[in-house]
C-alpha cells in the first residue's frame, strides 16, 4: 500500500524567502513521486516530478525537490518565494508497475506568501 | 489545443438524485481517471476508463459509476447522491502508450453541490 503524508496544512512565507514544503511517502515498492499545484477553482498543474532518474528533481517557476529514499522524503523547496506562489501543494505517489495508474495524493500544504 | 475540459463547472443537487459529469481528454489521450476531491482534502481516485472499460477502481461505492465512448470522452455518474458527495470532481487524461503518470494532465473540474 502507498501513501503520502504531508507536514503543515498551511506555510506562510515572506516574499523572498525560502520556500520548503514537506512530503514523507509509504510505498512497498521504488515509487514515482509528484509535486501538483492547484491555484482557486482550477484543476492541478504538475510541477514535477520523481521517476528513478536524478535523486534532485527540477521542475517548473524555480520550484525542486529531493528524492532522499533513506528519509522517504521528497521536500518541495523554492530559494525565493514570489506572491504568485500563493496555491495549494499537494504531493502525490504512485507505483510503477501499475501502468497509467492511480495517484495517491497528500492532504495539500496551502502555502501564503506575504508583502 | 484544448486541454481537458469539463462541463459542467458548477451543479446543485439534492439529496437522492443522479448526477452526470462529463470530461473530453486532451487530444491525442486515450485514457480518463477521475478523482473527487472534498474541502480542504487532496484528491481521490475514483476510477479509470482504457477502451471503454473501467480498468482500475479505488474506494469508492457501487453508486458511482462512468463510461467511456469510442471518442475517448468519458462521464461520471452517482446516483442517489449523499450529502457526503459534495466535492470537486477533477477528470485527468494521459495517453496509454509508454505511460506512466508521467504525461496525466488535470481539467478544471466541476463542483458539485448537495443540498
């Protein structure tokens, strides 16, 4: 079984400083591992994500995150928070092998970013 | 290119009726998932349609139900609708072929309200 927990329900950040939102993940076999944005009343937009390649992950508007399977962590992290940063996080997993599969999703980080 | 859309944003029912969603993938996807997502929780994985059959289904009730037709669009239905069925019902399309989660882009999903 798979699932993800993600620490804080709500982060607030001052424009300009680093931007760190944890993901711990449970999975019986080398998972994929997602990061999606949600903005108000729009769908998910992937940010990145984690599929057994590079261990550090590069994804889209300066956001990264570090697969540590020691940790079965997967931390999202931006150096400089940006107002339009403002959005709901939520991790997700899913097993490989399971072709086109389901994602697991956390319960969302909403992160605030103030002036 | 269109991506995923969904129709219709917003519906209001009472309790004990049926309700039908609607999602078109985005072009060149053969394959629909679909996730309700209630306040304030991350989303959950209802089912998915390949080639008009539901090919994997989490925990979710015999009330929900879909369908896939031969253009690749899909429809969700629930009937006898709870209280407990109000949420944002997201429908994710990606393509089967060499896939993984890799390549599943999200709608802006409908909000279902019951009364």
């Amino acid at each position: 079984a798979q699932s993800v927990t993600q620490l804080g329900s709500h982060v607030s950040v001052s424009e300009g400083a680093l931007v760190l939102l944890r993901c711990n993940y449970s999975s019986s076999v080398p998972p994929y591992l997602f990061w999606y944005v949600q903005y108000p009343n729009q769908g998910l937009q992937l940010l990145l994500k984690y599929t057994s390649a590079a261990t550090l992950v590069k994804g889209i508007n300066g956001f990264e995150a570090e697969f540590k399977k020691s940790e079965t962590s997967f931390h999202l992290t931006k150096p400089s928070a940006h107002m339009s940063d403002a959005a709901e996080y939520f991790c997700a997993v899913s097993d490989p092998n399971n072709q086109g599969g389901k994602l697991i999703f956390g319960q969302g980080t909403e992160l605030s970013v103030k002036p | 290119d269109a991506g995923v859309t969904q129709s219709p944003t917003h519906l209001i029912k009472t309790r004990g009726q049926q309700v039908t969603l609607r999602c078109s993938p985005k072009s060149g996807h053969d394959t629909v998932s679909w996730y309700q997502q209630a306040l304030g929780q991350g989303p959950q994985f209802i089912f998915q349609y390949y080639e008009e059959e539901e090919r994997q289904r989490g925990n979710f009730p015999d009330r929900f139900s879909g369908h896939q037709f031969p253009n690749y669009s899909s429809e969700l239905n629930v009937n006898a609708l709870l209280l407990g069925d109000s949420a944002l019902y997201l429908c994710a399309s990606s393509s089967r072929q060499g896939s993984t989660n890799e390549k599943l882009f999200f709608g802006s999903g409908t909000q279902l309200s019951v009364l």
